[in-house]
C-alpha cells in the first residue's frame, strides 16, 4: 500500500511511506498483517496513528456463519453493528457483498493503532 502527502511532488524525492500487507489463508483461519513502515522515508505530515478497515469475502451466502473468533494483535475483538464499524471502531461484522461477488463480506476494523507498529489480524472459521 503506498502513501504520500497527496499535495507534493516530494515522492519524486523519496518522501513517502509503503505499507507491506500480508495474507495467509487457510480452512481454519485466515491472518493479515500490514507493517505501516515497511518502504520509504516518510512524509511531513505523515500519521501516527491509523484506523484499518479490512474486508474479507467469505463467500457465505445466507445464512452468514459468524466467525469463531476475530483478533487484533492478539486481543479478541467483538462482533459489532456495522454503523459503529464506520465510525473506525475496533470489532467485526458482516456486510452483503455487491458488485462482481457472491456472498458476504467480513469486515474488520482495527481501531485507532500506532503506525510504528505492524498489526496482524487473525479470523479463526
């Protein structure tokens, strides 16, 4: 994932940061991690915190089978509405799938995280 300031020309310079996002998919459980700070040198205005909105297909069809558990760098997190999930909370929900897929989506929000730090998400089936 690559980000810059969005009003520069400084990434012509080296002044932008790459996110590196790993997946690891099994039966049992899917994890992702994305390390914030993988590439770049950064650039002003850069965050130090970041809230991350992962969708997952399932594809589920109704009815959508709950996940077994969901964490966030280790600490299990709730199943919530999806109106609280918009809000960049931390917690997990289901949201129908549009567009060019079947089934469902499981959404996970991450909450407010440090981007010193990489996070990994873990969704056991």
């Amino acid at each position: 994932m690559y980000e810059d300031d969005g009003v520069s020309l400084g990434y012509a310079t080296g002044a932008y940061r790459i996110a590196q996002v790993t997946h690891n998919s099994s039966a049992a459980a899917t994890t992702l991690t994305i390390a914030p700070r993988a590439g770049g040198s950064g650039y002003s205005g850069e965050p130090t915190t970041r809230a991350y909105q992962l969708e997952l297909l399932t594809g589920d069809k109704p009815p959508i089978k709950a996940p077994k558990m969901v964490s966030v760098d280790g600490r299990p997190v709730r199943q919530i509405a999806p109106a609280d999930g918009r809000a960049r909370a931390q917690g997990w929900w289901h949201d129908n799938a549009t567009g060019l897929f079947e089934g469902a989506l499981l959404v996970v929000g991450t909450g407010e995280l440090s981007t010193a730090n990489a996070v990994s998400v873990w969704v056991q089936r």
